[in-house]
C-alpha cells in the first residue's frame, strides 16, 4: 500500500504539472496529430526521481498514438521541463507517461445510465 505524499511531493507534483501542461500546449495540436492533450495529474515518487504523468486525449480514439508520440518525446520533453524547473529542483525528474482514461469511464457510466 502507498504511504501519503508528502508536502514537498504534492508542491513538485502540482509544479511539474503546470510546466508540463504549457509545455505540450505550446506544441499545439498539430505534434499530437490533431489531438487535445492534458495532463490531469501528476504524482512524483518520494526520492522525486520519477513524475508519473497521467494524460487525456481527446479524441480518444488517437489515444495510442498520442501515447507513443508521448513517449517518443520523453527525452525532449524532460529537457524542456528542465529548463523551466531548474530554479526549484536538484534533480528533473524521469517521465512515466499514463494514459487517464477516467473522463472515458465517466462518459460510459453516463451512456449506461441513458438506457
């Protein structure tokens, strides 16, 4: 069982969420093959080594391919978040892209309950 985040884990979490969010925003649209991409939440390990990064795509249908764009770009990604957190962090940590697909299940209890 996970022990709660800490106050420094939750503040690095929020932090790298925000950055991460601007950052795939400036990409546009376009570098996601006209797909909306958002980061809904982030959580950082204890040693704020690793940023578990969960994502929604929208439209969810080009959400494999968006996910392996994700992971292609891990690298530059992480350097652009670098650049942005280098002020507030020892260490950038690695990012572990998770698909969210939480809004899909909302959307699919909402159809069940239609019927």
């Amino acid at each position: 069982m996970d022990r709660p985040a800490s106050t420094r884990q939750l503040k690095v979490a929020r932090e790298v969420q925000r950055d991460l969010s601007e950052i795939i925003r400036s990409k546009g649209m376009a570098a996601f093959e006209g797909s909306m991409v958002t980061v809904s939440e982030v959580r950082i390990s204890p040693d704020l080594s690793i940023a578990k990064v969960f994502v929604s795509i929208f439209p969810s249908e080009r959400a494999s391919r968006v996910m392996a764009l994700l992971e292609e770009n891990k690298r530059t990604l992480r350097g652009e978040l670098g650049r942005l957190v280098a002020s507030q962090l020892r260490i950038v940590p690695e990012l572990d892209f998770h698909l969210d697909t939480s809004l899909d299940y909302a959307e699919h209890i909402e159809e069940l309950l239609k019927k």
